[in-house]
C-alpha cells in the first residue's frame, strides 16, 4: 500500500481529531481540524485508506506545510 504524508496549508493549533489511528477515511474525510484565524479549518485526506499514523495532537501547534498525517492508500 502506498502511503500518503498529508500536510497542512494553513498555521493554526489542532482543536479536534475526528479519526483515530487505525481508522478508515474515505477521500474527503476530514483527518483534523486546524483553528487558525479564529476559524476552524477542516484538513481532509487526498485518498480513500486507513490512517496509519497521527503525526499532531490536539492543542499542538502546526506551521503551513507540516505534515500532520499519514494515510495508506
């Protein structure tokens, strides 16, 4: 299975994680939720796969092209 590195293109602070490691996702699902600019800006997964690692958690803070996820396709 290929794995897919997701990254973010916005700064923020993680407020939530709707999927947990292990989980499936289809193409679109949300993988986190970044809050930067007092919004909160979903980041969905670019393939159907399962999510093998979470590389955030919630509170954390993330800088524009971090990689914040690993998906296998």
């Amino acid at each position: 299975m290929p794995e897919i590195k997701i990254v973010t293109e916005v700064a923020g602070r993680i407020c939530a994680t709707p999927v947990q490691v292990g989980g499936t996702v289809a193409d679109g699902d949300e993988i986190v939720v970044i809050e930067a600019m007092k919004m909160e800006i979903p980041v969905p997964s670019p393939a159907a796969g399962t999510l093998t690692s979470l590389l955030v958690g919630i509170d954390d803070l993330v800088a524009e092209g971090q990689a914040i996820a690993i998906v296998a396709s």
